[in-house]
C-alpha cells in the first residue's frame, strides 16, 4: 500500500463506540466550513429531515461513497467524517485524484432508533433490545425501480429517490455504500471482477486480522469470483433463481432493485462493497469435516426457526390486542418481519427435500446452530421492543409481564449464544480501517485503469 495511503489509516481514530446522529450531524457541520468543502441537502428522509451530501475535490474521476445505507450499519458514518475531514486538512493530497461526493447518513430515522447499542454493550440480549432494521420491502437499498420480465417495483423511499437523482446527476465512476455484516468473516461484493486488486485487499485484511469468507453468505445463488470476493447480486437474480429452483417464491418477493443493480444498469461504472463484522468467532474458520449430516443440520435449523416463529406469532397477537397503545412504527415493522419470516421458513421447508445429505464443516454446522440462534435473539428483540412501547404507558400488566417473560427468554438465548460462539468484539477502528483501505486501493486501481 502507498506511503499516503497508510498515512491516512494512521490517522483513524481509535473509537470506543459508534456516534449518533446527533454527534454526526455536529461533525458534518464543523466539516463543511474547511476550505474546498462544498455541500448540498439532495432530499429529505423518511422522517422529513435533510439529507447532506458533501462535495471534495476535483479529480478526472467521480465517487460516491454512501454512510449508514441500513439502518443498523453505523460505521460508514464514522468512515466518512474521517476522511472528507481528513482530505479537507491535506490539501497536498490532492484528494488522491478523485472528486468525492459522501453521503454520511441515509438511513438517519432507524439509526437513530439504533442509538441504544452504539456503545458496544457487552450483552448481546441489550443489543437485540435496542436494534432496529426495516423490513426488506423498506429500505433504501432494495425499492430502487425496477422492470423485469412481468415483475414491477415502483414503490422507492425518499432515500432511494434522492440517491437516484445524485447517480443520474453526476454518473459516478465509484459507488461503493458502506454495509457491514454483523457477525460474519468480512467479504466484498463487486460489480466485475477485479483480480489484480485482490493480493491488495487481502493484505490490508490480514493486517487488520479480518478473516475473509470463502462463502457468500447472504443468497445461494452467489457467484465467487475469489475466496472473499463475490459478484454483486441484484432482484433480478433472485427471480432467475427462484423461477428455476422454487417458483412459489415469486409470489411472495417484495422488493425493489439494490442501489448497485440499478446504477449498472442505467449509469454504468465499478461498484463494490466492504462487509466488515463487528464480532466475529474463530469456529467460523473451522472448515474440518463434522459428525453430522448436511441435512440433518437443515432440519434441525428448519425446527429451531419454526418453534421460535411460533412464539414469536403467539407474542405478537397477544401485542395487538393493545395495538393502539404501541409505538405503530415497531409494531408495523415487527408484524412485516414476522410475515417475511413465514415466507422464508415455507422456502426452507419445500428446500429440505432436495438439501444434500453430504457431511456438513464444522463451520456449517456453528451457522446453522449457533448464528441462527443469534438472528432470533435480534427478533425476539424488536417483538420485546413492542412490548416495552405499551409497558411504559402504564395500565397494561398483561404486556408488561409478556415483556419480562420475553426478556428472560432473550437474556437466555443471548447467554446460549455467547458461551457456544466465544464471539469476540472486532475493533471499530479496524473496522473502519478495513473499509477506508478498500475504497482507497479500488479508487487508485480505478484510476490506473
């Protein structure tokens, strides 16, 4: 890596915890009056506040590089206060050769309703009962429009809309949104391949000990084009697949295109994302041979997230009996969750019948024992979240005792989780590392190229 460019990853900071939107929005403000900062509002949220983009530099080459595009994703945020900072007091940088244009929050109403966990609590119970994540049909990154074949998404939220018109605006070279992935090895997505990057972006991993995946583990259809590196998906390869493999699918997909899919399509350019963990487990590298079958694996999973979504339905119907006493924003965003839930467990279910009977890794079987555990602690969390809406409005024993009775189920699970996972916490300035890295080597390979 370039002199200059570990100059810049020296100066991270060393954060002890995320920042709210309120500490952002400061940052950005201080931000925009260093010379050669240039800003603009492109939209508003969802909950009528303003967008911010900033403007640097005035490079052949445009970027744009997207903070908080999930609403439990706050590292872009820290990300992009560094380096327009950075780049704003090293004019003798040039800005690397590149205009940059940077989003520091999109998503800005389910960040802040994200604020709970920002300071890394040490119980994963505290963290699911303060996490928020709009439901697929919801979010930024999947209600782009889109037309394919005889499916048709023109339903975008305000977010969506207003990166929409920056991308058809000013045509970046360089989109890169700025996710990270929780509780999995780091991996990249990509719009093309892009071999001679990868020796790179291997090595700043390896100095920030990130193991990278050698599965995608977000779709079954994903492409490897290296291990940690993966063709970036889009909708319509979800309908591709699902028409061949489970067509009854089809029917229950509710989504748009990503933002990735619908810039290749109608702008073109290289995009890329960096999937950074906050936690991570060494048993996810451990890709020995198990004692257990593949499919007895999937079914105990299948069984697990079956009497967990029992409960969970059971929960929720008691809840909506009080309905007009609940936060109508958790409550809508619990019920969606529950019922996107029911559709992948059906999936899962007609899936079993053609799942392989090879031996499962030992790391296959920690996924599907383990982390599958740890997804339903976050969704007995937003249930509980509910719950506590009423609670604190008095006059409701019935859900004030469901919420403790979920309480002591999540603090359970969470132990559970914690004992069989040795999780440990990933450092936010790796992360951030991790991801300012990667933007700073595709950029100069892009340039070069």
């Amino acid at each position: 890596m370039k002199k200059s460019y570990n100059d810049v990853l020296d100066d991270v900071p060393s954060y002890s915890r995320f920042l709210k939107v309120d500490e952002i929005d400061n940052l950005v403000n201080l931000i925009i009056k260093l010379p050669g900062v240039k800003h603009k509002v492109i939209g508003k949220s969802l909950n009528d506040e303003p967008l911010v983009m900033l403007d640097i530099g005035k490079g052949e080459k445009t970027a744009l590089i997207i903070g908080v595009p999930h609403s439990d994703e706050p590292l872009g945020s820290l990300v992009i206060t560094f380096f327009s900072r950075w780049l704003a007091t090293h004019p003798e940088k040039e800005n690397f050769g590149w205009r940059w244009l940077f989003i520091p929050m999109l998503e800005r109403r389910g960040m802040r309703l994200n604020e709970g966990w920002f300071n890394m609590p040490e119980s994963l119970a505290d963290m699911a009962k303060s996490n928020f994540r709009e439901p697929t049909e919801d979010q930024y990154e999947w209600t782009f429009p889109i037309q394919y074949n005889d499916y048709e998404w023109t339903k975008s939220r305000p977010e969506t809309i207003a990166v929409k018109n920056v991308l058809e605006q000013e045509k970046p070279d360089l989109l890169c949104n700025l996710h990270h992935c929780g509780f999995h090895n780091a991996y990249y997505y990509l719009s093309e391949d892009f071999p001679e990057i990868y020796p790179k972006l291997r090595k700043l991993a390896s100095n920030l000990r990130m193991s990278l995946s050698d599965t995608a583990p977000d779709v079954p259809f994903g492409k490897m084009f290296s291990p940690g590196f993966y063709q970036m998906y889009g909708l319509k390869d979800y309908l591709d697949y699902y028409s061949k493999k489970d067509p009854i699918v089809l029917t229950t997909i509710k989504r748009g295109a990503c933002s990735d899919e619908w810039y290749q399509k109608q702008i073109g350019g290289f995009s890329f994302n960096c999937e950074v963990p906050m936690y991570l487990s060494s048993k996810l590298q451990d890709i020995k041979p198990s004692d257990k079958s593949y499919k007895k694996v999937m079914e105990g999973r299948y069984r697990i997230k079956k009497n967990r979504l029992k409960y969970s339905i059971r929960l929720i119907n008691i809840i909506k009996d009080y309905s007009d006493l609940a936060d109508p924003l958790l409550l809508n965003v619990a019920e969606k969750h529950i019922a996107n839930a029911q559709n992948s467990l059906d999936h899962e279910k007609r899936a079993l019948k053609v799942t392989e009977g090879k031996i499962a890794s030992n790391a296959e079987v920690f996924e599907n024992e383990v982390i599958v555990d740890l997804f339903g602690i976050f969704f007995l969390g937003q249930i509980w979240r509910v719950a506590e809406s009423i609670c604190i409005k008095g006059s409701t024993p019935t859900i004030c005792q469901l919420m403790e009775t979920a309480d002591i189920e999540i603090k359970s699970l969470g132990k559970s989780v914690e004992e069989r996972g040795a999780f440990y916490h990933i450092p936010i300035r790796n992360s951030a590392k991790m991801q300012l890295g990667s933007i700073l080597l595709i950029s100069d390979a892009l340039k070069r190229k």
